[in-house]
C-alpha cells in the first residue's frame, strides 16, 4: 500500500507510463496477473509500463526483506496488539503491515509535498488506451472496470488526503474492506488515529532519518 513509496526512489522523470507501473502490480491485483512479465518486444510504446512492474517487484523484494521494514512494521503491530479496540479487531499484524506503508506514504506526502503533486500529474497524463491495450495484451479481468477504478485512482488522488487524521483513517478502514475484513467502526478509527499520533510522536518522530534509510534500502 505504499504506493508513493515506490514512485519517490525510483522515479525517472521520463515516462508517465514508467511511473504507473511502479504502483501498477498493486492496482491491478484481482485484474490481471504478473502484469509486465509478458514479452513486450513487439509492443515498445508499452516498454515503459512492464519495465516500471518489473522495478516495482524488485522494489518490493528489496524492501520487504529490509530491517527498516521489519522495524517499522514490528512498530507498529506491537502497538496495534496492544491497543483496546473496541469489539473484534482481526489480523492486527497485516493492519501493522498495511499501517507502516501508509505511514510512509503520509511522511512523503506531508514533508515532501512536490512528490506527490508530480505523481498524480504523471498518472493524469496517460491515456486509457495504452493502459487498455497493456491490460488486454495480458488478457486481463474485467478491463473496463478496471480503467473506472484507474481514473478514480488519479483524480481523487486521496493519498493526498493523508495528513487529514480522519480521511487517513478512513482510507486505511477501506483497505482493511478491500481485503475482506470489517472496516472499522467511529470509534476505531478514532482508536486508530491516536495510534498514528503515538507513532509519529514516538519511534517515526525523526522523519529525515526515516526517509534516508527508505532511500538506503535500494542503494544496495
């Protein structure tokens, strides 16, 4: 879910089409399957799109076998585990999961702001055929819901709603929905929200420090 993430270390500035593959693996789940691992030889115009998946699954290896990962992930289920929801809260360690990738997400979008104003103008530059014609070369599910879901992806841009405590909160409960659990209830989002506060005020409080070891994790 950090899906910002993968666009600030390793954008290129040149192809919007690159960069909607960074994040293309984890939109495009339930739609289509290993996205940009076909051969894209006789298709160059879409290149860029399989070679932006192809970084993202790298991107994923190199960051889901990091210590920063397992820190910050550990971090943040400690806490959860120990938080009085109220009612049954399920899989606290897959919301400690989720929680840290949006953590970062919210980190770059409050303290580097230029990042996530110069993503979204890149996802809205790209035209729907290209996405539709990658889509149907890996003979994708549902493809005109899918291009629905990608065009209300960019223009809510609500990753850019992140530093508002309650729509964090409620898009971290749509996720949890989206993966088929119970969204949260009012008074758990507020749970939650005090949460973030502990995080940030506590073990994320150094925001440099936390974005330089991010960036860190793919100079090896």
């Amino acid at each position: 879910m950090n899906y910002l993430s993968h666009y600030y270390v390793h954008q290129k500035n040149t192809s919007p089409l690159y960069s909607l593959g960074l994040i293309f693996p984890d939109i495009s789940r339930g739609f289509v399957k290993n996205p940009g691992k076909l051969n894209t030889v006789h298709y160059q115009e879409l290149a860029p799109l399989a070679e932006g998946c192809l970084q993202h699954y790298e991107a994923d290896k190199q960051f889901h076998s990091s210590e920063f990962f397992d820190w910050g992930t550990k971090t943040c289920i400690e806490l959860l585990k120990n938080t009085p929801f109220e009612g049954s809260v399920d899989r606290r360690w897959f919301m400690g999961h989720v929680l840290f990738e949006m953590l970062v997400d919210r980190i770059l979008i409050r303290h580097k702001p230029k990042v996530g104003a110069d993503f979204y103008s890149e996802l809205r530059g790209i035209e729907h055929q290209m996405v539709k014609s990658f889509l149907e070369l890996h003979e994708a599910r549902e493809i005109e819901k899918f291009l629905k879901y990608f065009e209300h992806f960019r223009s809510a841009a609500y990753i850019q709603n992140y530093p508002d405590n309650n729509l964090f909160a409620f898009s971290f409960s749509k996720i949890m929905r989206k993966v088929g659990l119970d969204e949260l209830s009012l008074t758990n989002k507020i749970i939650l929200q005090e949460c973030v506060l502990a995080l940030e005020e506590g073990a994320f409080k150094n925001v440099q420090q936390l974005l330089f070891e991010l960036k860190e994790i793919f100079k090896k």
